[in-house]
C-alpha cells in the first residue's frame, strides 16, 4: 500500500520553495493549466507529495473538491530533526519545538498553501 496526500492550494507555484527549496523534494512531475501549474507531483527519499490547484481539481472531479479553507495536517517523521531545524531557519513557526507524552520531539509550520505540516522524530532516550 503507498499513501500519497495531495494538497490543495491556490498556486502552487507559491508552495514550490518551501517543498523543494527548504526541504529537498524534487518535481518529477508538472501539469500547465493556462499559463500556471494545475499539478504537480514532489518526491524525497521514497516519499511522495501531490501539490493541485484548486482551479484544476474543480476541473477534474468538482464533488471532490472542499469549499472550505485549505484544512489537511501532515504528520512527517523524519530521523534527522536537526536538519528538519536547519531547513526550517527563518520560516515562521507555528507549533514550537517540544517533546510529546508519547515520545517525539516535534515542530510545526503552515506550508505556502496553508496546510499545517509537523515534522517530528524519536525524542533520544
């Protein structure tokens, strides 16, 4: 089984830097609409994003697409938070580095699109 999530954002363009130049996905793949992107598909390490503008998802399966604000979380578990922190450098943040009860340490933003995303690892025993 492989999950992908696609987020649905407004412009995708507005959410490439943070996806590819913050945290190193790479596009493997992207689908003009106008003069825009409509899809594209992002990869790191055997992971898997969909970003799809809302514009393009109302085009393909209109009973699909939400009507309210972009409201999707990502749960990211990742095995080295220290460069988690470092890509994170400058980027707003929204939930402040802590340890959870169940033992991650974990940070969290809101990509470009407004999607939160948490990052987390193993808290070190």
């Amino acid at each position: 089984m492989k999950i992908t999530p696609v987020l649905i954002v407004e412009e995708i363009e507005k959410s490439l830097p943070f996806w590819i130049g913050r945290l190193g996905f790479s596009k493997t793949v992207d689908v003009p609409e106008g003069d825009r992107l409509g899809f594209a598909i992002l990869v790191r390490d055997g992971a898997e994003l969909v970003l799809q503008t809302r514009e393009s998802a109302r085009k393909d399966a209109p009973q699909f697409v939400p009507e309210a604000a972009n409201n999707a979380a990502l749960f990211v578990e990742v095995e080295d938070f220290g460069d988690g922190l470092k890509r994170l450098e400058g980027y707003p943040i929204a939930l402040a580095e802590r340890t959870t009860f169940y033992g991650m340490r974990e940070i969290g933003v809101f990509e470009p699109g407004g999607h939160t995303v948490v990052f987390a690892a193993r808290a070190s025993s």
